[in-house]
C-alpha cells in the first residue's frame, strides 16, 4: 500500500490517533529516519504504544535503558496491564545533540502549515517555534531552522557540537510536504522529539504521532 | 486586467478585474435610496458623489420620483433604459433586497451594498443572509459588501459613500481594503493629512461576494498601486490572500495588514504540541511575515508604517541619521531606532564640519545631532543640516526633528532639502503651529511627517521591513 492508500485504510476502520509504531512505519516510508527495531543488543527503549494512549509516558508505557531482554520483559508487562497494544522496542538513540519538535497541522485561516522549534521539554519552556505555510520547499526550510532562537540551540552553545540542520531542514520539508499532499485525510502530524545528532551524522524521529481527520470533515472542506 | 482573476467555471460573470475595472472608472451609477432627507444613508451617498465632482451619469432612484439633488430621478430600478454600470444599494434591508433582486434583469457590473442587517446583525439578520446568498448564487453581476461604508477612487472623482471622512483625498500609490468602513475612514482621513496619496480605497463589509483576497490581488495589480493598507478581522481565504501579498511584495511592492480580532475557530481541541503551540495569533504573525506582509498591531500605526513606504524611497541599510533642534528628542529617537534593530552611528568628519558651521558650540555634531535653539534664527540653517546629514555617506535614512517653529520658511527649507537627497527621510514636527498653508508644501511632495518619535519609529520599522530584514 501506498502512505496515502494506508492513511484512507485508516481512516476508514474508524481509527482517530494513529499510535506510534504504525506513524513511524508510514513516515519511514516517505524517508524519514526512525530507530532499528527489535535489536539484538545494546540498550534499548521499551514502549506500548495504543492510539487510546497517544502520551504514553502518563501510563508507564517508556521505559528507557533497558537490554533486549529486559525490554521484552517490560513490554509484556505493558500489554497486560493495556490490552490491544502494539510493542515497541528500538535502540535508544544516544549521539543526539538537539532534540526538535516538527508538526503540521491545518490552520483554519490559512490552511496547511508546517512548524519546527526546540522539542522534548523545551516545547513547554520557550515559545521559540517557527511556523511556515506546507508544503515548505527546502529553501525555506533551511531559512526556518536558521531563524528564531532555536537557531542558536542547533548552531551549539557554550562549545557543543552544532546539530546537522540540513538533516532537520530535509525532514521539514518531506514532511510538510506529505501533509499538504494528504491534508484531507490528516488533521495533524507530529515527530517529537527528532533527535538530531552532530553536523553530518543524521537524525532520527523518536517519537511521532498522526491525527486523521474526521471523514465528514474531509468532505467538507477540500474543494 | 489580470488573468489571475478569473472566474470559478460555470460562473457567468465577467471577470472580477473587468468588474473591478469598471467599479473604479464607471459611466454611470444609480443610487438605490437616493433621498432629499438629510441623515438618509442616500442622500449621503449622493450629495458626496455629486460635491466630490463625479463627472459621469447619476441616476437617483426614488419611489416618489422627482427631481433629487438637480438630478432627474426614476421611481424603480426598472425604469432605467440601457446599461448602468454600479448600483449602490443604500436603502433599509428589505427595499435592498428586492432592488438586488432587480439589478438581474438589468445590465449592471458591480452592486455595492452600503446596507446594513445581514450575517452581522445575527439572528436578526439571518433571514436576509439567506436571501443575500440566494439572489447572489447565479448573479450576472459582483457584490461590494453589505454592510460597509462603500468605495473611493480619487483620480475618477469618484465617493460611493455616505461617509465624510474620505473627502478630498489626493491621487497616489497607496490603496486600502477594510472589513470595518469605520477604520477605513480613520485610515483615510489621517492619510489625507499627511498629503500621502490614495488610488482606491474599498470599505468590503460582510465580503458576502467579493473578498479581501479578491481586492488584495486586483488592486494590487493595478501599476498605480505601491502599498496596499488592509483592515481585516476574519480572513475568510487566508490563503488566497497571502499568495496575492507574496505576489505583490515580490514585485517589490508592499502590504501592511492590521489583523483584528481572535479567531472564533481558535479553541478547536487539538491533540498534539503543534496543535497548542500554532495559536492563531502566532500563525498570522508568522505567515504574514513569510510572505512579506506587514503586520501593525494597529490601525494608527499602520498609517504611520504607510506613510513612509508611500514616499516610494528603499533605504540601502539601517544606519540613521538624526537631527533635532532639541536634545531630548533625540535621544529619545535615538532609543527607539536602536531598539527597532537600526544603529545610530557617528556622522562622517566631513559632515560633522560642514554642521559646525551652523551649530553652536554648545550643540552635538555627532549623532544624534543637536542644533540646538539658536539655527532657528535662520531658517535655512536647518535645511542646510537636513541635506548635509543626508549626503553623509554612512547615513541610510535621515530624520529631521522639530518643535514648536510656526514659520513657513522652515518647512520650505525642510522640505528642499526632502527633494535634495533621494534616501528615506522622515520630519517629526512635534508642536501644533503647523497651518494648512504651511503645511502644504510637504503634502505636494508627499514628505513622511509624524508628531512624535514613537510614530516615527513605526514608519522608521517599515523601511526595515522594505530592505527585507524584518517584518
């Protein structure tokens, strides 16, 4: 199936929020980095995810750091405790330097846009998000993540390491791209953290979330 | 005009920019509720049509009939043989209706609804919505409103208006579009003052037909227009919209927006970050600058912005130079143009010497720079600073200072020393001894002048934004 034929299978089996394991399968396929699955060593993260349950961490469904065996442990202990979830076990991304919020959502002025800035918690500290409209060409993208005061966060403070921004710019774009493209079917993307590691080494999406829009809705508004 | 106006398919229409056309240079008008009663919407209408020198047909329309204003009036719209051009509609609701109503079978271009009591006035009006909207459905015609204050063309003496406050505008490059015909007048009115220049300005109401979008993209087409002034509170094809402002500042022209009002969609419930972190507020704030528009936080300050993108002159940098006839008013400018991103740097050796011959020792040659009382002896003493803090090489934008001077040769001189250089310059003239007379010889060269340094600054942040550093 293509992303936009499984996003219309979704949305047609009633599903609202796409939990995390189906969106990092559907955004992998669009070229967005996601963590190995299932590995055989080293450490490792443990999640259930369930589209009931979008904020997993306010469950008890994260657990981090652990072995491929004690992860295995730790997600069927999840899956009892919530029934019709999906495991979840990657490697822990650890050479990060950035963590980044992307998101698009439809605006009801303007219809798709696209937005990036500081993630993890720093999405609660600092209102420092660039917004631009979707889809966002790679130029703008690379304006967008030169602009604002996360600029100076990717660039490296106090002698970090500078983050690869033209990884994160190619993420925006893809990204808000896809959306604008399939902005009947989705009502809001979401990859946060990206995490975002040193000037040539990539990125990967830790986290991401998909919102599908309501089928009325669809009809409604895409003339 | 421009192709990008064309219609939806199926829509029999002309083109809105034929409409549009016509709307601003029509042959003949019929005014719907003409009346010999003051305080009626159409009286107004037509004494401004006719006090503002109108040169086409006006044809009143009046169920009594008669002679109105010296104009022969007809009893109905169908009493009128041939082509009208405009209606305005400036009746109660109802008699606005059927007269809309009628115009189907006539061949008029464009109707423009001064008419109040539609989707504004709530349940009261939703009646009268609905009809508006089923009249309009397969209309040959274009709808300007309802419920606004009408349309104005200065250079085709045109006043569609039951409104004084657009009276004697000059022709120029600045064009505005309002959703509140309230603001539109107080824009109007101050820009008028100042001499700055008006192409068109549409008072667009409810935008039942007709939208911000649609008037963004046509009026600024038109090769007249330099800035387009916008008064909205709902954008009801925000897209549409913002594509037509990245046209035109692509083409090196401008749009400053005063967005009012919260979003009534705003609180929608939203599942993730991005959903909570993308308020309306910031959206606008953050599309607008994407694509150029200039956003003031309000109508005053908008003006204030207009007025020095109006002069038409591009600053090549931030570096300003100041001259003031007292110190504490320029420090003050001093302040805010720094504060605003610009630098106030020390003026060039050559420039500080030719100043020292005109400034006391007790005055400042650097920057800014304080004349002191004593150049105002001599008139043209300031106009001499004025070109020479112009002509200084490290200068980008030049501003002149001054106070409470009730002589006329100074703001000849001032205004000299305006057409002497071709960089930005902006005159803050803070006392009120300035008279009409006087003050026309900057309104003929259309000089930015302002009354206190903060509205200055406001100008001062739209030259920043004409360089495309900021928005």
């Amino acid at each position: 199936m293509t992303p936009r034929e499984t996003l219309e299978h979704w949305q047609k089996n009633g599903r609202k929020v796409v939990h995390e394991a189906d969106a990092k399968d559907l955004i992998q396929q669009i070229g967005i980095p996601v963590p190995d699955r299932d590995p055989a060593k080293g450490r490792c993260v443990a999640k259930l995810c369930h589209d009931d349950y979008p904020h997993k961490s306010d469950h008890g469904l994260v657990r981090l750091g652990l072995s491929p065996e004690a992860a295995k442990v730790a997600t069927d202990e999840m899956a009892q405790r919530y029934p019709g979830g999906t495991a979840l076990i990657e490697t822990m991304e650890e050479n990060s330097v950035a963590e980044w919020i992307v998101g698009c959502k439809r605006d009801d002025t303007f219809g798709p846009i696209v937005l990036a800035g500081p993630g993890g918690i720093l999405v609660e500290l600092i209102d420092a998000a660039e917004i631009r409209l979707a889809p966002a060409d790679p130029q703008t993208t690379e304006a967008m993540v030169k602009s604002g005061p996360g600029a100076r966060l990717l660039s490296g403070l106090r002698g970090a390491d500078p983050a690869d921004s033209g990884a994160l710019a190619d993420l925006i774009s893809r990204i808000s791209v896809f959306f604008a493209e399939n902005a009947d079917l989705i009502s809001e993307i979401e990859i946060n953290p990206v995490m975002v590691r040193a000037d040539g080494k990539g990125l990967v999406a830790a986290d991401a979330l998909i919102v599908l829009a309501p089928v009325a809705e669809e009809q409604g508004s895409l003339a | 005009m421009a192709n990008s106006n064309a219609n939806q398919p199926g829509d029999g229409r002309p083109s809105r920019a034929e409409a549009l056309d016509v709307l601003f240079n029509p042959r003949s008008i019929a005014v719907v509720g003409a009346s010999r009663t003051k305080g009626k919407l159409g009286q107004a209408v037509l004494a401004l049509l006719k006090k503002n020198g109108y040169g086409g047909k006006i044809i009143p329309v009046n169920p009594s009939g008669g002679e109105i204003e010296g104009l022969q009036a007809v009893r109905s719209l169908d009493e009128i043989e041939g082509a009208v051009d405009v209606v305005v509609l400036a009746t109660p609701v109802g008699i606005a209706l059927d007269a809309l109503e009628a115009c189907k079978a006539l061949d008029v271009k464009m109707v423009v609804g001064v008419t109040s009591g539609f989707s504004e006035a709530g349940d009261d009006g939703h009646e009268n919505e609905a009809r508006l909207r089923r009249i309009m459905h397969d209309a040959p015609f274009y709808l300007i409103g309802p419920n606004c204050e009408g349309v104005v063309k200065p250079s085709a003496d045109l006043q569609l208006t039951f409104s004084p406050m657009f009276d004697g505008l000059r022709p120029g490059p600045v064009a505005m579009i309002s959703q509140s015909g309230a603001l539109a007048g107080l824009m109007a009115l101050r820009l008028g003052e100042r001499g700055v220049g008006i192409n068109a300005i549409v008072s667009s109401g409810n935008e039942t037909d007709l939208t911000a979008a649609d008037l963004l993209d046509y009026l600024g087409n038109d090769p007249e227009t330099r800035v387009v002034l916008c008064y909205v509170e709902e954008l009801r094809e925000g897209r549409r919209f913002v594509e037509a402002a990245r046209r035109l500042t692509d083409a090196g022209k401008h749009v400053v927006a005063v967005k009012g009002g919260r979003s009534r969609a705003g609180s929608r419930a939203v599942q993730s970050h991005t959903g909570a972190m993308a308020g309306d507020d910031r959206v606008i704030s953050a599309i607008f600058r994407e694509t150029g528009v200039i956003r003031a936080r309000e109508s005053v300050a908008a003006v204030d912005a207009v007025t020095a993108l109006a002069a038409g002159r591009k600053p090549a940098g931030k570096r300003v130079g100041i001259i003031s006839v007292t110190g504490g008013l320029g420090v003050e400018m001093t302040d805010l143009a720094e504060s605003a991103g610009f630098e106030v740097p020390v003026l060039a050796e050559t420039t500080q010497t030719a100043l020292s011959q005109y400034v006391p020792f007790y005055g400042s040659v650097t920057n800014p720079v304080d004349l002191t009382g004593v150049v105002l002896a001599n008139p043209t003493y300031v106009g001499r600073c004025l070109e020479a803090v112009a002509a200084d090489p490290g200068v980008d934008i030049a501003i002149a200072i001054v106070t409470f001077v009730p002589d006329q040769l100074f703001i000849e001189a001032l205004a000299e020393a305006y057409e002497k250089t071709d960089k930005p310059v902006l005159i803050i003239w803070t006392g009120s001894a300035r008279s009409d007379a006087s003050d026309e010889a900057f309104r003929e060269r259309a000089v930015p002048v302002y009354d206190s340094p903060a509205r200055a600054a406001s100008g001062l942040a739209a030259l920043m934004a004409m360089q495309g550093e900021v928005a």
